[in-house]
C-alpha cells in the first residue's frame, strides 16, 4: 500500500495542469486518469499495479485502441503516469504506478478563481453607483446571520464561504456571539486564509464537512475539533508550538477524506454549487 496516495490531492494536481494547459487536455485524459485514480483505490492503494487497457476501455465508452493509447501515452508523457510495464496488446494490463510527487503549484487556478468572484462582486457594486469606501461603511453592522446573499462591497466568494462555517457552527452552538457575528469580521478571516495563507477553497470546503460530520457524530469521526473551534477566527489562531490550527485540521480532515473517498467527490461537487452561486 502507498500511503503517500491521496486521491484528493491526485485531483487537485490534474486540475492545476489542466487550468494551466487547456490546450492540451481533452475530457479523455480526464476520464482516463481518474478511472486509475478510482482502479488503484480499490486495491488499496498499491504502489504498482496492472490496468487492463480492454477494461478501461468499456468502462470509459472508448471504442478504438489506438485513441485510447494515445491519451494513455499523453498521461504517461506528463508524468501522471510511471508506466513500469508496456502492454502487449489491448487485451493485456499495463503496469503503472500514479506519480504522487509532482509540483504543488496551482496559484494560476486559485487566482483565478479569486478574481473572478472579486470581479464580479465589484461589477455589481459599480452597476448600483456605488464606491467600495461607502458600501463598505455601510456592511460593518450587518451580522452574517441575517444575511442570505453578500451584502454589496463584499467579496462574494469570501461570503458563502463564511456563510457556511457560520450556519455550522450557529446551528450547533447558537451563541450571542454567534448570532451578533458581523459579516466583514467573518469574509475578513476568509480573505486572509485564501490570500494570505494559501488555503485551497477545496481544503476550507472540506473542513467544513469534517466539522459537520463531527458535529453530527459519524462513526468513526475524531470529534476534537468540532468540539474545539467555534467560530471563524479560531482557524488562524496559533498553538503553543506556534503552528496554526488550520494546519493541524488540515492534516486530520485529509486522513478523513483517505478513510471516506466518497466524501472527496462530495467537495467538489460542493466547489462547483459554489462557483455556480457566485456566477449566477
């Protein structure tokens, strides 16, 4: 078993290539690579292991070898795939193994997505005449609580991201702090998790469901850090040791995510929703 596998972090990778190089990637490759990110899961997580070309093809729609090889070899090429073994022919396995070290870069991706909201967030305030220095005058009193979509100055990725750890944690506890929880205090904390921190939006959305499975007593949940962090600002708060909450619960929601891959396909379908709000 490869313990340095993490079907999360395997997808997150693709997609920083793809964003990077949309020219080269074709909904194939996709299909492709995820079919023996899903293959080698189920025989847990082994180092090295043979993917029959035949199977990948019927359970892809592939009709033709020869297009399928061509997308493997692209894989291989790219180094998602260490092929350690050429099959013979379209009836027998390749052996390969998922390559788990490539660069952690994504910036362009996560940029991007940061832009975009805040793009569209800005060009609904200047179609309502405003500045930013008043709107944001105007939302220092609104309490996240009351508050169903962002209020004009806010950034609207930073909200419902917010609004989702308040709704949590409010439903659980329901504190006076809680419900006097004022919006920009809460996009603020957001902000400079993803700017400053370089916290992923897919980590802060499974974080959010680790919580919640936590809150909701899931078998098999470590309940600590449902049971410990209350409101938004705890995620960027130091231990003794110095090191940031976030990165501990980062570590422990992954293990979470390895123990239920299902739940990573529930992230980012989770993404998506949000990418859709936000876009209208």
């Amino acid at each position: 078993m490869n313990n340095n596998l993490n079907s999360y972090e395997l997808s997150r990778r693709w997609f920083d290539f793809a964003f990077d190089n949309p020219e080269k990637v074709s909904p194939n490759h996709v299909a492709i690579y995820f079919f023996a990110i899903e293959h080698c899961n189920r025989l847990g997580w082994k180092t090295k292991f043979g993917f029959p070309t035949q199977m990948a093809m019927d359970a892809l729609g592939i009709k033709k070898h020869q297009t399928y090889i061509r997308y493997f070899n692209d894989l291989v090429d790219w180094n998602f795939f260490n092929l350690i073994q050429k099959s013979q022919n379209q009836y027998s396995a390749n052996i390969i193994s998922l390559v788990s070290d490539m660069p952690k870069n994504g910036k362009a991706l996560d940029k991007a997505i940061i832009t975009h909201a805040a793009n569209q967030t800005e060009t609904n305030g200047q179609s309502n005449g405003q500045s930013n220095s008043s709107v944001y005058k105007q939302v220092n009193h609104i309490t996240i609580k009351e508050c169903s979509v962002p209020p004009e100055g806010e950034n609207a990725l930073y909200f419902y991201i917010a609004k989702s750890f308040h709704t949590t944690f409010y439903n659980y506890k329901g504190s006076k702090s809680l419900e006097k929880a004022i919006v920009s205090d809460w996009t603020k904390v957001i902000r400079l998790l993803i700017e400053n921190d370089k916290v992923p939006v897919t980590h802060l959305i499974a974080i959010k469901m680790f919580l919640q499975a936590g809150i909701d007593k899931e078998k098999g949940v470590d309940t600590f850090w449902s049971d410990t962090i209350y409101s938004i600002s705890a995620l960027r708060k130091k231990s003794k040791d110095g090191v940031y909450q976030i990165d501990r619960i980062i570590q422990t929601t992954k293990k979470w995510l390895d123990r239920n891959p299902e739940r990573e396909a529930m992230v980012y379908e989770s993404e998506t929703n949000l990418n859709e709000l936000i876009n209208g």
